[in-house]
C-alpha cells in the first residue's frame, strides 16, 4: 500500500466512524475539531485505526496528534 | 391501593414483532397475527430451536447523533422508539421535560451482545482500548435507562428494573408506587428486551424453547396440552404513568388506571414456579386494587408455553377466580416471549384489546390440559367490551408481579 491508498483508506474509514464528509478531512485540519473528539470518542479513533492499517495508537501518542498530516505520518511510520 | 394519588396511563409506545405502531400492533392482534419466524443462522451456532420473534432493527442514522448511537445497544434503541411514540402519544415536548422532574423505570435484564463483542476483541487483541467507547456503556444491565435518561433528558428517578421475565410489569408496578405516594408526577415505565441469538442461546442450552420449527406460528402455543416450550421474543414496550391531577391538570387523553400492582417471591426453585407464588401475586393486586374478582373483564396470563409453568399459573388463576367465566389469554402465542419487556407490552396489548373491545385469540390452543380445561381460554377473537383487566408476570427465581389496570 503506497501513501496516497493509506491516506485515502485513514479518511474514508474516519468517515464511515464520524459520519462526516471525506472533504471535510484535509491535512492541516484540526482532527479533534473536525471528528469532535471527546475523551471517550478518542478511544473510537484509536479502535478505528488500528483496524484499517493494523498500527495501535498508544493513548500518550494519540494526544499529540494534532493535524491529519501528524495522523498520516504517525501511522505511515509504523504500519 | 391507596388512592392518595391515582396513577393514569396516558402515552403508550412500542417496537415489538406485531407492529412498530399502536394501530399496526392493534390489527395484529385482532387478526390474530404471529410474529415468530424460523431463523436458519441460529440453527448454524447450534440452537436447539431457531425460533424467534422477529424485530426489524431501527435507523436511528439522521436521527439521533453518533455521539448518543454509539452507547445504545439494540434494546436502547427499540426502547428509544417505544419512548419517543410513547412521549409524543402523551404530548409531552422537550419545554416539560426540562422543566419537570419526570422519572425513568424501564426493565432489562441482560445485554449479551456487547459483552460477547466486548470478550472477544480483548481474546483476539490483548488490548482493551480496541473495544471502543461505547462497549462499557452498551454491556450494562442499566443501558437501557441510561441510555433513555440522557437523550431525553429526564430528571427524575433513574433506574433499571431486573426482574428477569417480570421486569417490565414490576417498573410498572413500582411507577404506580412512586406516583401514589407524591414522590414523582410522572415515569416513563417500560421493559425491553435484545432479541439476538447470543442473548438466548444459554436459555436455548436448557431445553426451555419450542423445537417445533416445522411450523414457527404453531411453536408458541400457551395452555395448549401438546406444547413443547417458548419462543424467545423481544423489543420494547413504554407507558407514562402519571398522576390523574397532572393528567387533568395537561388535558391529557387517558387510557386507563393502574389501580392495584401485586407482587412476590416464590421462595422456591429457580426455575420451576410454582403455584402459591403467582396466587398471592394476584391476590394481593387485586386487593389493594379494591376491586372483587367478579370485576375483571380479562386477564392476560404469563404463560409462556412450557409445561410446568403454564400449568401451574393455570392452577394459580383458578384459585383467584375460581369457575367465573373470565376469558384468560397469553398473547404470548402471537408474540413468543418477550421476556425483560413482556410485562411492559402485555399491558399495551391488553389496553388496546380493552379500547377496542375485542380479545385476541390464544393461537393454538387446540386441545387444554387437566388445568387449563378449568379456565375460559378462547382460541378465536371475542368480541366483548371490559373495563378492567389483570396481567400476570412471573420471572426465573421466584419473582412475581400482577397489575390491574381499569379503562377510562
């Protein structure tokens, strides 16, 4: 899988979770403003992304995530 | 009862195999429809008997946000239908319950499903962050009401009622209590109940269902000699129970009085009931009811299909009511049964019989046993007006609920 099919796959299946347009997903997006996370849906996107790429996202990495772009390369590193 | 305060009826909601509407579940009834089917997956895990009421599943997508979705399990979600027809039927908007202390009993008593969900990513994964946020909240006994409390915004009291198969009709029972006495105005009372296999398979281990699958509508066959068991059955059923004041005080339309709510133990056997368990059940609902015997019009029986425990409320109704010729059905034999709701639904089914002057037949009984040939169980509809009716409720460990409910 190169990185535009990973990055395609990341957004669509946090989509499908958060019910938002996939537009509405770009690399500098605030990924907690735009999926509005809460403490309790953190823990769907973490569930989320290890089922699409396989990576688990320790909850002290996920809380520095900031951007889709930091998403990306946070899960193109490990998968 | 104490009349202190008179506890009315005046919403009625529910999602169950006869209908998704009170007009759709009242011409089931009347036509005398079942709603079992054969469900071949549950043959493929095993089943003994893959018969089962069939519930279509809500969409709740563009209706209720995912941050509400995402901690109900299926029975919060039928419940959530029940409730919301139920509130609207009463005319009870979002301005009065931010503005009242309305209460929330509902009966559940289990939710296999995110459990099993829940036990298997941890098996496969080893990590528990995988099960997601909602598994906590979908695998406790109390979604149900937590789930209904927070979408409704409810402020009054917030519990669940288990009472395994009496569930339902005690939240009922325990509503009136809670309104006679000045505690609340008004509770949204209820039961619901999953209908997956996973919810029934052990209960399916123990030889307690129907294993005539040959014929899904002639399995449940209550008080009839040559039954072999119940169907598992489900949905949910919601009441609002409030005081007559507030209900005159609203201009509300009213259905009926819960005028006597009986209940007991059984002290006995876990699954086998017996017999003087179910009478001071009856006995006591109709006395703190005010009513003589002679009064009731109809009552709707527990019985579920299995021998034992259609034998003995059989023994048990006729130690209450004697040779009077009250016409006693389990509509049960149209609905399977619905367990952790069925005594929420059958005071639905039994409020819109007595509305609409009319007795649903006790499908299959074709032919009764030594017990059941000392009672008036019609097994085609009657046509006959009655103001008040009884129904039973009796659940694994003893526990027993009857109420009668008047027409108004």
């Amino acid at each position: 899988m190169d990185n535009n099919e990973l990055i395609e796959k990341i957004n669509q299946a946090l989509a499908d979770e958060f019910e938002i347009e996939v537009e509405q997903i770009t690399p500098s997006a605030s990924v907690k403003d735009t999926l509005e996370l809460d403490s309790l849906s953190l823990v769907d996107l973490i569930a989320r992304m290890e089922a699409v790429t396989g990576v688990k996202i320790p909850g002290s990495d996920a809380t520095k995530i900031r951007t889709f772009q930091d998403l990306y390369d946070y899960l193109a590193e490990r998968v | 009862m104490d009349k202190a305060n008179r506890v009315v009826i005046t919403g009625m909601g529910i999602w169950s195999c006869l209908g998704y509407s009170l007009d759709e579940v009242r011409e089931s009834l009347y036509e005398g429809r079942s709603g079992i089917i054969f469900d071949p997956a549950r043959k493929e895990m095993g089943f003994r008997s893959a018969l089962t009421g069939y519930v279509k599943q809500p969409q709740l997508k563009g209706v209720l946000p995912r941050s509400m979705r995402v901690y109900m399990p299926e029975q919060a979600q039928y419940a959530y239908c029940a409730t919301k027809d139920a509130l609207d039927d009463a005319g009870i908007t979002e301005e009065y319950l931010a503005s009242h202390e309305v209460g929330l009993l509902y009966g559940n008593d289990s939710s296999a499903l995110p459990v099993i969900k829940a036990i298997d990513t941890i098996r496969e994964k080893n990590d528990t962050t995988l099960c997601g946020s909602g598994a906590i909240f979908q695998s406790m006994n109390s979604t149900v009401t937590m789930n209904l409390d927070c979408i409704f915004k409810l402020k009054g009291i917030n519990l669940t009622i288990s009472g395994a198969c009496a569930s339902g009709s005690h939240a009922i029972g325990l509503g009136a209590l809670l309104i006679q006495n000045g505690l609340q105005e008004m509770v949204v009372c209820g039961g619901a109940q999953e209908v997956n296999p996973y919810a029934v398979g052990s209960f399916d281990g123990i030889s307690a269902f129907s294993t005539r699958e040959d014929e899904p509508t002639k399995a449940s066959r209550p008080f009839d000699r040559d039954r072999d068991g119940l169907v598992p059955s489900g949905g949910a059923a919601t009441v609002i129970l409030e005081s007559y004041e507030s209900a005159v005080r609203r201009g509300a339309k009213i259905y009926g009085e819960v005028l006597g709510y009986g209940f007991s133990g059984n002290g006995d056997h876990i699954s086998s009931p017996n017999v003087d368990g179910p009478r001071r059940s009856l006995e006591m609902a109709i006395k703190r009811a005010g009513i003589s015997v002679d009064e009731i019009g109809y009552i709707n029986a527990h019985a579920t299909s299995t021998h034992v425990g259609d034998t003995n409320e059989a023994k048990a109704i006729y130690a209450v009511i004697g040779d009077r010729k009250i016409e006693v059905t389990s509509t049960k034999s149209q609905t399977g049964h619905e367990m952790w709701m069925a005594g929420a639904s059958e005071v639905i089914y039994s409020m819109l019989m007595m509305k609409g002057g009319f007795i649903a037949p006790n499908l299959n009984f074709c032919n009764p046993d030594e017990d059941s040939a000392k009672l008036l169980i019609p097994s085609e509809r009657v046509m006959k007006k009655f103001d008040i009716f009884l129904s039973n409720s009796f659940g694994f460990g003893g526990t027993n609920s009857s109420l009668v409910i008047k027409n108004m």
